[in-house]
C-alpha cells in the first residue's frame, strides 16, 4: 500500500513540475510579447510626433499663403476678410410647422398587453 502511495505522489510531483515548466515558459513567453509591443507603440508615437511636427511645418499660414497664390489660376481662392462672416440673426431657420401642445390629460403607463388590442 506504501508503494502505490509513493508512486502516486511522485507521479503528482512529476506532473505539478511539467505543468510548472509549461506555465514558466509561457510567461517568459507572454513577458516577451510585451516588450515587442511596447516598443512598437514608443516607435509609433515617435512617428506620430514627428508627423504632426510635419503636419504644423506644412500648414504655416505664410506658406498657404505663398501656395494660395502660386495656384490663384487653378483653384481661385481668396484670402479671408472679416466681412465673409456672417451673424447669428442673418441666418434663416426653418419655420416652425406645427406645436405639439401641452398635455393636460394622464397618460396611463401601466398598459398590459390585452389593453393594446
């Protein structure tokens, strides 16, 4: 009876150790991933600094400007004056069609399903 208890917990002791190795392994696994996936979202977001630094280096409004006029033929534009700005009571809003009314009566919330028909 000794003896199969001794086999028993070796056999226990055995496979606890394989599953420990397998757990080991995937966390150095997991850990690995990790660090490939933070250093490239520090990649991207040096990228996307060095982009919007791009982006306000190409929207210097001397620049706009310089193009604006360069391609007056091609696309018309004009520089922007304060008198193409319009107020808030010269803009038309559509008529009203219609009030809904006040609601005098009760309006009963409890229906169940035989008051519907």
């Amino acid at each position: 009876m000794r003896t199969l208890l001794y086999i028993s917990a070796a056999l226990a002791v055995m496979g606890l150790a394989f599953w420990a190795y397998q757990e080991n392994y995937r966390t150095k696994d997991a850990l690995a991933e990790v660090r490939v996936l933070q250093r490239d979202i520090a990649e991207a977001r040096d990228t996307l600094g060095i982009l919007r630094g791009e982006w306000a280096y190409l929207n210097r409004p001397e620049r706009l400007r310089d193009l604006a006029e360069i391609n007056f033929d091609l696309l018309g534009l004009l520089p922007m004056e304060p008198q193409q700005f319009g107020r808030v009571d010269q803009i038309s809003y559509p008529s009203v069609i219609a009030p809904l009314g006040l609601i005098t009566g009760a309006v009963d919330t409890n229906a169940t399903l035989g008051d519907a028909q």
